[in-house]
C-alpha cells in the first residue's frame, strides 16, 4: 500500500463511519407533522414532533467535512506540493480526487437542504377545520441520498489517498522534475 499514512487512513474511515451513521440516523429520525384543531375548533395548525434530525444532519455534514479536510491537507488538494511521476498512480489519482470532490458536493448539498427543510416548521393556521394547513416536511429519502453519496465520498477518498500516496512514492524514487526550460545563456 506504499507509504499513505495509517493514521490518516483510519481517522477518514472513522469520521466517514460517524458521518454515514448519522445520516441514516437523521434520516430515521425524520420529523413528522400532524394538523390539530383547537379546543373550540375554530381554526387547525401543524404540531411537528421531535427535530433531533436537524442535528444529526448538521453533525453529518460536519464529520464529512472533517474528512475531506483531513484527506485533502495530507495530499496538498492533489495540486500543491512537488510533482508526481506521470504514470497510472497519478491518472488514478487525478479521476479518484474529481469524483472524490463531486460526491462530497452532493452529500453536503443532501444533507444541508434536509437539515434545513427539516428545521423549517410552517407557522400559520387556517380558520376553517375542514381545510387543514399544509404541514411541511422534509421528503423522506434525502438524508437517505446524503448518506449514501457519504458512503460513495468514504470509498472514493480512501483510494484517492493510497493513489496518491503511491504516485508521490514513485515521483520521490526517480530525479523526475517535470518539464522545464533550460535557462542558460548562449555565449
């Protein structure tokens, strides 16, 4: 597995675990609304249940982006730092860090639009029972969708990781400096 750290290998692992763990929890943990008629029954609101979700939501979207953090500070973002061997590792690594990026955004957007809609509660009531208000709730499946875009996010980082790890390993065993003009003079 060449020299990709261990310890960075496991913490992502670990904190993509907890993210994941925790949007299926919020997913679970929805909230859900009910209409109830007041004593007199002159008008209906919404009563919403438990908003537990809202927090495992934002504390997914946390632990991922924790990891991506950690990931990318370990691997200079793929474009700091010196310059890998071209060769497989590198292709690798180069698609394995665009889709890395691209799952991240969508797990994130998943899980911030689900913690939001499922913060949100609709306020007013209707002044006829017979015509209930409308009891907005977060739709079931979007932190459903945001923890499995975390899942693809966990896999895909991992191998952009060891990738990586192994490009830089092969570009530090040769004198490789890339393409370079040569600046002398001609006298």
């Amino acid at each position: 597995m060449a020299s990709a750290n261990v310890l960075v290998l496991v913490l992502v692992f670990l904190f993509d675990l907890v993210a994941f763990g925790l949007a299926v929890a919020a997913e679970q943990r929805r909230s859900t609304a009910s209409v109830v008629s007041d004593s007199e029954k002159n008008y209906s609101y919404c009563v919403y249940d438990s908003d537990i979700s809202t927090g495992y939501g934002v504390g997914a979207l946390l632990f991922l982006l924790l990891s991506q953090v950690l990931i990318m500070v370990y691997s200079r973002c793929f474009c700091c730092g010196r310059v890998l061997k071209p060769g497989g590792s590198r292709a690798c690594a180069l698609i394995l860090f665009l889709f890395c990026w691209l799952t991240f955004i969508i797990a994130e957007a998943c899980l911030l639009a689900g913690s939001v809609r499922n913060a949100y509660h609709t306020k007013y009531r209707t002044l006829f029972v017979n015509d209930p208000p409308s009891c907005e709730t977060v739709r079931k499946g979007v932190f459903g969708a945001g923890a499995a875009f975390v899942f693809f996010t966990a896999i895909l980082s991992e191998f952009y990781y060891i990738s990586f790890s192994k490009a830089r390993d092969a570009a530090g065993e040769t004198s490789y400096a890339g393409a370079t003009i040569g600046m002398s003079n001609y006298s």
